[in-house]
C-alpha cells in the first residue's frame, strides 16, 4: 500500500456506501436501476475506489458529468455503462463512441456537427429535457421534432434513453416538482406518439429517489446519499432512508504550546488568548481546501470540541486546547470521535452553503484512505 508522509487525511467508509446503497435498493422498486453519480471525483470521496464499491453494492452504471471523467473510469477498466450527465463537444463524440460512454444530447446543431463517419461504435445518447431546471435540455415538443429525425436518420446513433433533472426534489413544498413532473408527462405522451424504439428513462436523483420511489422511471441517479448526506434539512428531517456518513476528515497535532496572556495566534494577530492557553498547530490549511472562512469552527480533540483561533494559513492552523496534548493526537475536523461529532453540514451550515460543496473542497493535496469493515483497503496518495 503506499504510504503517505502528512498527518492530514481524508477517511473513506466504503462500508457506508455499501449501506446506502443498499437503503436506497430496499426502497425502490424491484425493476428501478442505480447510476451512481461519481462525477467530481466522487463528491470528493475519490471516483474509481467508490465506482468500484458502488457497482459491487448494486449499482447498475455510473454517472459523471465530463467527458474527461467518463474516460478516466474507462481507462481505469471500468466496463459497466457510464453516462456523461452535461454537455460534450460534439467532436469528441467519437471518443465518446469508441469507449462506449454514453453522451447526453439536446441540440440540433450538435446532432449536425458530429461527424457519424468518424464514429467507430454507435454512440448511445440520452436525450435531456429541460422540465424546468433551466440548465441544459430542450424545452418543447417543437425542439423534440426537429432533434428526433436528426437521430432517426443516423444508424450510428442510438438512442438509449431519455432523462430530465428535477431543481426542488428536495424542498418541503412539491408545487414546483409536480409542475417539472407534469411537463415531463406532456412531453412524454408527445414523444411517445412520435418515437418507436425502446428508451429507458431516468429522472431521479437522491432526493427524489429516496421520497417518492413510486414515481421514479427505470433509473434513478444517485449522488449526495450515497455519500451518506442528505440534501436538504427538509429530507434530513422526513429521513426517508437512514443514512451513514462515509466522509471524515483527520489530522495530528504537530505543535503543543503554552501562550501567556495578551500573546497572538497567526497573521495579523487577529487573536490575542486572554489568560495563559493551549494552542495546538495542525498541519492543514487553505490549500487542502480547509479555507479561510473556517476561523472560529471547532474540531474534535480528545472528544471535545477545540475552536479554530487566529486565521487559518494555506498549510497550518491553530485551535485552542483545554488542556496540554501529546504531539501526534488525533485531531477530527469533520467525523466522530466518542460522542461528539462534527458533521459534513454542521460545517457546510458554518460556511453558509450545501453539503454537496465541503466533500469537493477538500483538495487533492489530502490523501484519500479507504476503509472497508474497519479495514485500510486503499489509499490514495497525491505523491506520486
Ligand atoms: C449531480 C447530478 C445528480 C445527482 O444529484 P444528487 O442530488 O447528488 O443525488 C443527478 N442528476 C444530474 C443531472 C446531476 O447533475
């Protein structure tokens, strides 16, 4: 296994991914199929170690969102279908074909554009709607009918599927997902009288997936829960399946030291200790994505929790301790440690956004250690 030399690391339950997967699973319907959305480096979790975890656990294909991400699995051997959820340029769509990576399509321009001669297998292409996201898809049956013949008249295209992507599955209030799920309905009967061929169709991610499994098509996608997050407060309240977090992130203290009264922590002095303190340095900064905006955040020290003081630099930072630590004791920025813990969205709601982001942000500088019934199986080391 190859070694790192930090004492900053990120820790990767594959266990709990198994787990959720497998809450998802029992929840759906028998004939409901999994992508397993693996795109940003798998939330930040590492792509190919959890795309391996997640197809053992059940999952029937993977989901990215780059071209640059399909191809990366492919290289890595994966062969279970992928599909690129955003846009291509429409003259990488022979890589695309060669390596059997689905490409998702909604412009007639693009369908002009690729060049079928150069096409080496068919390409698969799934069809996206705009039903009210309002990122990419066609948003009319007018779009439809001038899109479907230039896929008609292709034999080297081939439509597999058919899929939209829903923008409040999450929120309390189902107005606005009822309006996206009516308009899919409209251009679906539309499609239907125009269309012969068998197309799947997905339009699910977590969110919807998890609370309304009735309503789902023949796949869902499957992101932040597989992580083991919710993806909102609204569904972490209603908790349609339970979940386990597969995110920590750990370091060590690398400096113990006594500071008198009225001394200062970091650049520009911006804390001065007001009795005789603590102060413990940690060998992780804004450079491993632990960013500036974090000052004031407690960790985990001993099972207790340790604000952040002073600014946090791009490789350090310091946190206040109750009591004198051993260098080498284990600092928990985000996990559990005893009873306490600090959660992914404790620290998300402390920055002012999603959950979704603080998994991404943390960079590739951090190695990624893979666990598996307690058990390193993998680690991910950034030096190479
Ligand atoms: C990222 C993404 C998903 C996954 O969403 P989660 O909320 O993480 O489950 C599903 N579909 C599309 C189109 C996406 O871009």
């Amino acid at each position: 296994m190859e070694t790192f030399y930090r004492d900053s690391w990120v820790e990767v339950n594959l266990s709990a991914i198994e787990y959720n997967i497998k809450q998802l699973r029992q929840r759906l319907n028998s004939e409901t199929k999994i992508y397993a959305v693996v795109k940003a480096n798998a939330y930040g979790h590492g792509d190919e170690r959890v795309a391996k975890k997640a197809l053992e656990s059940g999952a029937d294909g993977l989901a990215v969102a780059l071209l640059d991400e399909a191809v990366k699995l492919r290289k890595a051997g994966f062969t279970a279908p992928v599909l690129v959820m955003g846009w291509i340029r429409p003259e990488d769509a022979p890589l695309a074909a060669e390596r059997e990576i689905a490409v998702t399509v909604f412009q007639e321009e693009w369908l002009r554009m690729v060049d079928s001669s150069q096409l080496s297998k068919p390409l698969k292409l799934h069809m996206k709607w705009d039903t009210g996201m309002g990122r990419i898809g066609i948003r009319t049956t007018e779009e439809m009918d001038r899109i479907l013949p230039l896929i008609k008249e292709q034999p080297n295209f081939k439509l597999e599927a058919v899929f939209t992507h829903f923008a409040t599955a999450d929120e309390v209030s189902l107005n606005y997902f009822e309006e996206q799920e009516k308009r899919f309905y409209k251009l679906l009967s539309h499609f239907e009288r125009v269309w012969s061929g068998n197309v799947e169709f997905h339009i699910g991610n977590s969110a919807a997936s998890m609370r309304f499994p009735d309503r789902m098509k023949q796949y869902v996608r499957f992101g932040i829960s597989m992580y083991g997050l919710y993806p909102s407060n609204a569904v972490k309240e209603e908790r349609p399946i339970d979940l386990k977090p597969a995110f920590s992130l750990q370091s060590r203290l690398v400096h113990v030291k006594r500071l008198e009264a009225q001394e200062s922590i970091s650049y520009g002095a911006t804390y001065q200790a007001e009795n005789e303190e603590w102060i413990g340095t940690i060998p992780l900064g804004y450079a491993d994505g632990w960013i500036r905006k974090l000052q004031g955040m407690e960790v985990l020290v001993n099972g207790k929790r340790h604000p952040i003081v002073g600014r946090i630099c791009m490789d350090q930072f310091m946190i206040r301790l109750d009591q004198e630590y051993p260098i080498g004791t284990k600092v928990t920025l985000i996990g559990k440690q005893g009873d306490e813990e600090v959660t992914t969205d404790e620290v998300a709601d402390y920055l002012e956004t999603i959950n979704y982001e603080v998994p991404c942000m943390i960079s590739n500088r951090v190695p990624r250690v893979f666990i598996e019934d307690g058990q390193i199986v993998e680690v991910n080391n950034p030096v190479k």
